[in-house]
C-alpha cells in the first residue's frame, strides 16, 4: 500500500520554477530520501505535503486520501525541521505536550506517551531542562520527540542533522535508523548529504533543478546512474568523467590517452566514468603524474594531471611518493560507466 503518492507537481515562485512535475511514489512503512543540492525543490516538497505551501498543479495523497483542500492540522503528518523550532520558555516535556495539550487530550494520555517517546529516544533525564541548557544532540531528539507522540501516518524530516557536528551526525543516523525500524512508521527524509541519504534511504529519489532525475535503492542509485548529474553527484571523491569515440568496440580517450574494450555499442561520442576507489595504483594503460596527496582517513586520494586533463584516484593510507611522480592505473579493473548526450547508454 502506498504510504505517499505525488503526482505531477508543478510549483513556482514568482517566474522561478521549483518543481517542474515531480511524481513519486512511497510505500507504507518505507524510508524515502529525497536527495540533492540546494535549490532543488527538496524541502519544497515536503512543505506542499504538509501544506505550508499549495502546488501550482498536480496531487498529493496519503494512504489512498487527496490532500488538497486540506489544512495542515487535517493532513496528520509531523514535520522536524533543520532549526529544532523548539518553544525556549517550555522545558523539554512541555515541547513534547504541547501538540498533544493543543489536541485538548487527556492529562494522563499525555504524560503517557511523552514518557514513551523520552524512553524510545532515551531523553528522560531530560525533560525538565528547557532548551537553552540542552546540547544540539538533545534539542533534535525532543524535536523528534514531539513529531513521534503524535503518532501521525507520516513523518518528514527537513535536513534535521545539519546543524551538528561530524561525530554527532554519524550517531543520529543510527539512532534514526533504529527509530524508523521501532516506528514502522512511512518517512520521507530530506538531504543534500549523499551519505545520509545511502544509509537511511531504503529508496532514494535525486533530484535536480526541481526533477526527478532517479528513483531507486542506495546500491542501484551508486552502481547504475542514469545519467551524469547522478553519477557525479553521488560519491566521493566524485567520479571522474573522461571524453573519448567508441571504436570498434573500444572507448578512446585522448586525453589522457588510453583505450579499453567495451561491450558492442554504436560508435560515436562517448564520455566514460570510472570511480576513484576503483583505481588505484597497478601497471596499467591510464598515466598521470602525481599533483597532490590527500589524507581522507584510512585512505589516500591521488590527484593526477595528464596534459589538461585532471583526475582522481585511491591508494592506501600509508601510500608514498614525490609530486611530479608518475603514476599507472588500469581503467579495465573498474567498472565502467558510459553516457552519451549525459544519459546511461551501457
């Protein structure tokens, strides 16, 4: 059963288009990420599905019911925002009651599921600290919180991790890892971190200058992209693009020279793709000299420079040589990425 259907949504402020007819579909209990860079309807579309803002065009329904018409306070969905949007003079169980209280529900209901949410977010040490003497970590959790006592039929997060730091961003996507297979419950979640996005989304959309430019599963959207915006969006260091012909069943790259066999296709232009972690230092037909060294955890990042032409690839964290060196690598160990007018073509 679909837990959220968009249907054609079109949507523009002023002559700037936002979205230019957005469709997607979301299974009940699923996790959906919306991925992309700034600007690209994201958070727009979480905002018509709360009914902030009306689509120019297009629907909107949850669990089979069409939203228009509807107020937000009708629509039973909870939004975390990036900002927490937390009331400074409530303590922490206050901002957890408080929708529960604008409800007109009963005292006891709502002590009850405030402790259920403090316990399942393991905040209830914390309930009676206002805001201001909470961390960044706990002000998410009980903006979380409040979403959860709701218990609504849909959950959309705003980029609700990009205000903590590195350590702590890595923890919260566990926690709501762990939070969505508690729940059960359908989320759609808003990024433009592609890390965040392949390790909540069970599927992932990306998007890009308000379209839908793929809909699939983390591994389908980083192996197979259907096009070079997916392709060099996804992945870091970013994959590197290289311009060549299709001859005979072989790609030819003048720059850097090399060439490879690939599987029969018309011949013509072509521009390839190869992840850096799938080269990495060997005897091979792909040369560059060595312009830097980058230091990136347990690995290194080479950065190469044949004639005009710059690329990247992996070595280990112990990898040493001179700038100026050069380096070979064999682009037939990795695996090839072929576009044509910047859609997939293999």
């Amino acid at each position: 059963m679909s837990g959220l259907i968009l249907d054609n949504l079109h949507k523009s402020f002023g002559p700037e288009k936002v979205l230019d007819g957005v469709s997607l579909s979301v299974e009940q209990g699923q996790l959906a990420v919306l991925l992309g860079p700034s600007g690209c309807g994201k958070s727009t579309i979480l905002r018509l599905v709360a009914g902030l803002e009306e689509p120019d065009s297009g629907g909107i329904s949850i669990h089979g019911q069409d939203l228009a018409g509807l107020a937000p306070k009708e629509r039973d969905v909870a939004m975390v925002f990036q900002n927490y949007a937390l009331y400074p003079h409530l303590d922490a169980f206050g901002n957890l009651a408080f929708p529960l209280r604008m409800a007109h529900q009963p005292k006891e209901e709502i002590k009850r599921k405030v402790d259920e949410a403090a316990e399942l977010l393991g905040i209830q040490k914390l309930l009676y600290k206002k805001p201001g003497q909470l961390s960044g970590g706990q002000r998410q959790r009980v903006a979380i919180g409040r979403a959860i006592v709701r218990q609504p039929r849909l959950f959309l997060f705003d980029e609700p991790l990009s205000n903590l730091d590195a350590q702590l961003r890595g923890e919260m996507r566990l926690e709501l890892a762990a939070l969505h297979r508690k729940l059960g419950a359908t989320m759609v979640y808003v990024t433009h971190d592609q890390t965040e996005a392949l390790t909540l989304g069970q599927v992932i959309a990306v998007l890009h200058q308000g379209r839908v430019q793929q809909v699939g599963g983390p591994q389908e959207i980083y192996q197979r992209p259907v096009n070079r915006f997916v392709a060099g969006f996804l992945g870091f260091p970013p994959m590197n693009f290289f311009k060549g012909e299709i001859e005979d069943g072989r790609f030819v790259c003048p720059e850097p020279a090399f060439s490879l066999s690939v599987s029969e296709m018309t011949p013509g232009p072509a521009v390839l793709g190869l992840r850096p972690e799938e080269l990495t230092p060997v005897e091979g037909s792909l040369r560059g000299r060595l312009e830097l060294v980058e230091r990136v955890g347990g690995q290194s990042v080479l950065h190469l420079r044949d004639g005009q032409a710059r690329f990247t690839a992996t070595a280990p964290a112990d990898f040493s040589a001179e700038t100026g060196a050069k380096i070979t690598l064999d682009p037939a160990k990795a695996r090839h990425h072929l576009f044509r007018n910047d859609l997939r073509i293999n």
